[in-house]
C-alpha cells in the first residue's frame, strides 16, 4: 500500500476534541480519515447523517460549551433564523410519528 501525504485545514477546537477521541479509541487522525476515505471509495457515498451535526449531550458539555450554545441559539432566533415551534412540532411528529 502506497501513502500520500494530503493537508486538510480543520477548526483547531474541534480537531483538538476528536484527537482526544481518537488517543482513547487508540488511533491517529490520519487513520481516521483513512477509514473515512475507504468508506467512500467502496460503497460510492458518504456516511449515513455524516453531514448532520452531532446533538450535544449536556452531560458531556462543559458549562462554557453550554453557554456558547445557547447563546448562538438566541442570536439565530434574533437574526430570524429560527423555526416556529408548530412547524418543528409538525416536523417531528411527521418523523417519528407521535403526537408531541
């Protein structure tokens, strides 16, 4: 197998966080998006949701990750960014199909 050196410029907070993950799982970035890599080329798309952010957990936020979260929150509902909540409600009884 041939190797070939590829630079990628990523968010240094976020690829702090996955390096984290990956010393605990016992593996580089680099082996990281290899098995990404692979998983394209074999089956021709990208991961199922591999696009959608993730849904935090509080109980893995920190109490500045929370805050920063919900303030991002309230400037996109003060931008006009915001989905009313009968439209998010008819969107997710559509999905799941519960009456919330």
């Amino acid at each position: 197998m041939s190797t070939e050196l590829f630079t990628v410029e990523v968010d240094s907070d976020i690829k702090r966080r996955a390096d984290a993950v990956f010393e605990e799982l016992g593996m580089s970035a680099g082996k990281a998006v290899n098995l990404l890599l692979n998983h394209v080329a074999v089956l021709k798309r990208i991961p199922k949701d591999f696009g959608q952010p993730p849904i935090p957990c509080l109980e893995d936020m920190t109490e500045e990750e929370f805050d920063k979260m919900i303030q991002e929150a309230f400037d996109e509902i003060k931008a006009g960014k915001g989905i009313p909540a009968d439209e998010v409600r008819r969107m997710m009884e559509s999905k799941y199909g519960i009456e919330i």
